[in-house]
C-alpha cells in the first residue's frame, strides 16, 4: 500500500491553480454527522453569497448543481471512493499520481493537483502543496490558499465519532490560521472547531 501511495516530487504536470479563486469566496464542505439537519442553512447560503463549493470527498447529501468541485487526498477514502469519481459532473481536485495507480483518470475530470507532506509545513502553491495532515480538510485549505482566495467558510464540521479526528482537524484549522493570518476562515453552520484562540 505504501508503494502505491509514493509521494512524487515532480509537479511539473499538475494544473495551475494560482489566482484561479482571486477575490471569491470559498465554501468548504464536510459529510458531518448532524449536517442532514444544515442542509437547507448550507443552500440557503450558498444561494445568497455565490462562493465556490467544495466538496470533502463524495458528499451526497448537498445537491450535485451546488457544488463546484470536489476534493480527495487521502489515500484510504481514494481506495473507497474511486468508482465513483468517473460519474461526477463536476471537476474531482485530487494528486493524479494517487489515482493512476489503482484507477483509469482519462475518464475522470480531473484537476491534478501535487501534495507534498512534510513536518511544519502549511503552504499552498501554484502546482502543489506542502502540508503535515493527512487530512483531506489540510489538503483543501492548501488549495484553496493557492487559488487567492481571503474568504474561506467551512459547514458540516460538526465533530466526528472518533475524537482523534476531531484534535485533528482543530490542529488543522489551528496551523492554517498561525501561517495564513491574511485569510479569513469561519463555519456557516455550528462546530467544534475554534477559529479565535490565541495562536
């Protein structure tokens, strides 16, 4: 499984994403598990600020017409997902090189976007991004930092059934904000993640 998951260095391939979201907003959104109960708050913003909708893997429960793209990164939800991925309509944000290994791209709209993992790090750019998570939340943030935008929105981060993820993701969204002061992060629907305390 690691041989398969094999981190390339080279990014010259992948897509651009720099400036691609400039002066836009960004909703990203995660499958939570009272977000059933968001739904109609979630359209309802969409609907009135027009943000680009970012979906965290195959989330079925927002209408496909409201999403924009959808993002995976992590290779054990790839494994499950990818049967998927050729059916969407929308474009899929994922590392090409973790999906040619078990999967067909030429049939997936594919934005082919590199990630390098490494200790500390949180950065996005053109072609690729430098995180420590493994997250698929730390993958998108790096995305979107990349793609210009200062506003991002967060729903469905309601908290996990494993605690782990839940520090988790709070470390995420912790480190994003110590090393991205100049974006704007905050949740449209409730959530256990913090977005003011003292870095």
């Amino acid at each position: 499984m690691k041989k398969i998951f094999e981190e390339n260095e080279n990014f010259a391939n992948c897509d651009n994403a720099k400036n691609i979201f400039k002066n836009k907003k960004v909703l990203i959104v995660s499958q939570g598990n009272k977000e059933i109960k968001n739904i109609k708050k979630i359209i309802k913003f969409i609907r009135k600020n027009m943000p680009i909708v970012i979906n965290l893997n195959i989330n079925t429960l927002i209408p496909e017409k409201f999403v924009n793209y959808y993002i995976a990164s992590n290779k054990n939800r790839i494994i499950l997902d990818f049967p998927k991925y050729t059916k969407l309509k929308k474009k899929l944000i994922a590392p090409k090189k973790f999906l040619e290994k078990i999967c067909n791209t030429s049939k997936i709209n594919l934005f082919n976007y590199g990630v390098r993992y490494k200790k500390s790090k949180f950065d996005g750019y053109a072609k690729y991004c430098e995180i420590e998570s493994k997250l698929v939340l730390a993958y998108a943030l790096g995305f979107v930092k990349a793609s210009g935008s200062k506003k991002i929105y967060l729903a469905g981060f309601d908290g996990y059934n494993e605690k782990k993820l839940n520090l988790q993701s709070q470390d995420v969204v912790r480190n994003f904000i110590k090393k991205n002061k100049e974006i704007n992060i905050k949740s449209v629907t409730p959530t256990f993640l913090k977005f003011d305390e003292k870095i």
